[in-house]
C-alpha cells in the first residue's frame, strides 16, 4: 500500500526519544525513523563467499501465466523489463517514476560513499523515470541478468570503461540498442525537466513510453519463488539504517516496517523516499542487504569493482522479520552473465519472496547495518562510527590491556639545554570532497557538457 507522507521536523526528536537507552543505546535520529527499538549493528558472519559457487541450485523458477515473475503479482503481458541508471545524488531527489519500478538496487559508484540506483520497470511503467545518470559496469553485469532495455545517461570512460566491457562480454558486443546512452542514442527519450526541484545535471527524465514502444527484446524471465505472507520466523525487527556515507552530501537509506501493511517505507537522509511524478513514499514487501567485495580499480576512488558472481551473505528483511541468508550467482566476473541471482535462507533453500516490490541494497562486505528492535538480536553490537570509506579494511579488534609493568627508578635529571626557538606550525588545509568524474560519450558521439554527464 502507498500512502503520502508529510515530514515534520517534530519526527526527529521523536526519533531519539524512542531509541531506550540501554545496552546498544545509540541515536540514529537523523534517519528519520520513528520506530521504538534498540539500536544494533549486525554482527560479522563466519565468512564472507567468494567468487566460487559451492553448492548446487536448482534450475529457472516456472513463470505461472498472469503472474509478474519479479513480484509476484497480477500481470498480463509481455516481458519486458527495462532498466534505469537513477541519479542518488541528494540533489536529484525526489526520483521520477520510483515507486513503479518493481525492484530496485543502489550500490556504491565512489569510495566517499556516494551512490546510485538501478531501477527496473516490468509490470508497470510511469510516463518518467530518472533523474537518469551515467552507467557502471556492474549495472551492465545486472543488465545481461535480466536481460531488456538499460537506459542510462553517459557512461564512465577510461580504464574499466563500460563501452570495452560491453564490446568484450555483452551479448550484443556493440554498445547499442539494448544499450542506451541518452547522450548519443535516441536522445528524444531524455529530456531535461524544467522543475525547480532538479536543476543540471540532476534533472534528465527518460520517457519510458517511447522506450517500450519500441521495444524489441526477448529476454527469459527469471522469477522468484513467492510467498503471500513472507517471513514467519527470525528476529523481530522494526528499522534498518544503512550509511553508505553520513557526511554531506549524505546518503542514508533507512526503513520502517509498517505492521499494517506489511511493507518497509523507505527514507533517505531523514525524509520518506518520495516519487516525484506522483507524491507517493515508497515502500517494499522485501528489503535485502547484498553483501559483496567492493574495491577500486588501481586504487582509483571512482572506478568501483563489485563482484556479482560467486556467493556471498545477504541480510534479508521481510514481513518485519530479519534472517541472515546467502546469494549464489553462478557466473563468472565477465561470463555466463544470463545466470539468475538465487537468494537462499539460513538452511540454504530459496526464499520464497513476499508478493510486492524489492529493494536490494548492494554494500561491501563490512558495511555496517544497523536495526533497530524491541530485543537484542544474537551476535549484534554496538553501532560503529561510519567510516569514510567504503571498502576500507575492518577496525583492528580491541587488544588485550597489557599487564603492568615495574616502575623503573628515578635517573638523575639531567642539565637543562637552551629550548629551541618554536617554529610557526602551519594548519592544513581541509581535503575536499572528491566530485564525480566526468564520463565521454560512446565512440563518435559529442563531448557532453562539463557536469552533465557524470
């Protein structure tokens, strides 16, 4: 259910009021929540996957008729799923067109914690999405899953550029059509807004009714398992708060599980999580943590390297319960590409998703991710300060305290030496925050404008 929200800044002190201070007692008001409940970060998991598949799954989901094979409701039609680059710059807040998309991810684009999101539209599609923005490649490695039409406005250039690893490993080859760079291709189905809200390079809208009337894919469904009441089990969990970064400009997803609905209203950075094109909040019936390794290629903060093959540890959220389960893509980094992503529950069998939409949020492997709830769950502890970076190695474990040692004994004090004069000391300067590189256009298309194509 969808409901429209108005914000009072009164939430936030009623936020901090309803955190109890007790054992994890920590105030993650700024979130926006309102939810009671002690706040705790999950703990690590014995391990971490890797790019290795060790256990067997089971082949394609059937894909019963009259049933949306994402969410599980009532559909008829073709396939067609269409894929988004969605600027998750604060600036481009509030998004066109987000509370249609059946499943959307957001992931890691800079080591500073900023974002951005891949929406994918099925069962329905609003008149505009966007603000649409530039690509990446694991959005491209996400695109070759679910196969359709990705829409993206630039693409990032360069070692690691999406235009080479779309020629090597895309089962088109050729950077085009069902690639589509808005800068370059079909630029008619990109316009810029003219509202006060999005100013450039946050306000390109994608026409997703041209995008359909032309569509011209056969892509396979990959359906999940659905089930219509979700979780009967696990910890009782009323908030997650997720910080990829807390500095300006932040980017904080949080949610909060309404009983009545069943559904988890998403915030970001304190606020409801609101389309643009009709005022509604968005909310989901299955929320997902992928946990995954994040590195930087050469050590270069822009150029994110996320590995979506293999297996590795997800925290899944659903019918406001929370179980710790595993995500198996049986794929190589660069092939086999077509291969559905499989969410498996704590004893390893597929999770049936909760009937709705889903949001899979991707973080690296030691992201933390705070809940909040009425009891502590097994292994949580305290919330950790964010850290600056994303994929940074872990905080070293608290040390043993050393034993004492003997007080040596007194020396003689020795002659007293002229001091030296002091010399002037020298504040540095503050680092400022790394922007976002720019990207070229495909190979024969015009230089974008500076700032509008990143």
């Amino acid at each position: 259910m969808k409901k429209r929200f108005s914000v009072l800044s009164a939430a936030l002190l009623c936020a901090a009021l309803l955190l109890p201070a007790c054992a994890f007692a920590a105030d993650f008001s700024s979130s926006g929540l309102t939810v009671s409940g002690t706040a705790q970060q999950l703990g690590a998991p014995a391990g971490y996957g890797g790019a290795t598949v060790t256990r067997a799954l089971r082949g394609e989901n059937p894909v019963p008729d009259g049933v949306n094979p994402i969410t599980g409701e009532p559909f008829s039609g073709a396939y067609q799923p269409i894929l988004v680059s969605i600027d998750a710059h604060p600036g481009a807040l509030p998004h066109w067109g987000v509370s249609d998309a059946d499943l959307i991810y957001e992931m890691p684009i800079q080591a500073d914690g900023s974002t951005r999101e891949l929406a994918l539209f099925m069962g329905s599609s609003p008149d505009s999405a966007g603000p649409v923005r530039s690509s990446r490649i694991p959005m491209c490695s996400l695109r070759e899953m679910w196969g359709g039409v990705f829409c993206f406005y630039g693409y990032q250039e360069g070692t690691t550029s999406v235009l080479d690893w779309v020629k090597a490993y895309s089962a088109n080859k050729k950077l085009a059509y069902p690639y589509v760079n808005g800068i370059t291709t079909s630029s008619g189905w990109f316009p810029r807004s003219s509202d006060s809200n999005h100013v450039a390079p946050h306000n390109v809208r994608l026409d997703l009714n041209a995008v359909r009337g032309s569509y011209a894919e056969s892509p396979a469904p990959h359906s999940f398992l659905f089930t219509d009441t979700g979780l009967e089990r696990g910890e009782a969990v009323n908030g997650i708060v997720i910080s990829y970064k807390s500095t300006a400009p932040a980017y904080v997803a949080a949610y909060q599980y309404d009983a009545q609905t069943g559904l988890y209203e998403r915030y970001r950075n304190g606020v409801p999580y609101v389309d643009g094109n009709n005022g509604e909040a968005c909310a989901y019936a299955n929320v997902i943590v992928l946990r995954t390794d994040v590195s930087w290629f050469n050590g270069n903060s822009s150029r994110p390297v996320i590995r979506l093959n293999g297996e590795g540890v997800c925290e899944i959220f659903q019918n406001g319960r929370y179980i710790r389960g595993t995500w198996v893509r049986d794929c190589t980094e660069n092939s086999k590409l077509s291969s559905r992503m499989v969410f498996l529950d704590e004893n390893g069998d597929e999770l049936p998703m909760r009937a709705g939409k889903t949001f899979i949020q991707i973080v690296d492997n030691e992201q933390p991710v705070v809940v909040l709830s009425d009891s502590l769950i097994a292994g949580a502890v305290e919330p950790q300060q964010q850290r600056l970076t994303i994929g940074s190695a872990s905080a070293p474990a608290a040390t043993a305290k050393p034993k004492a040692t003997r007080t040596p004994k007194p020396t003689s004090t020795p002659e007293p030496t002229v001091e030296p004069t002091a010399e002037p000391t020298q504040t540095p300067s503050p680092v400022p925050e790394q922007p976002e590189e720019s990207e070229q256009p495909a190979e024969g298309g015009s230089p974008a404008t500076p700032g509008e194509a990143s």
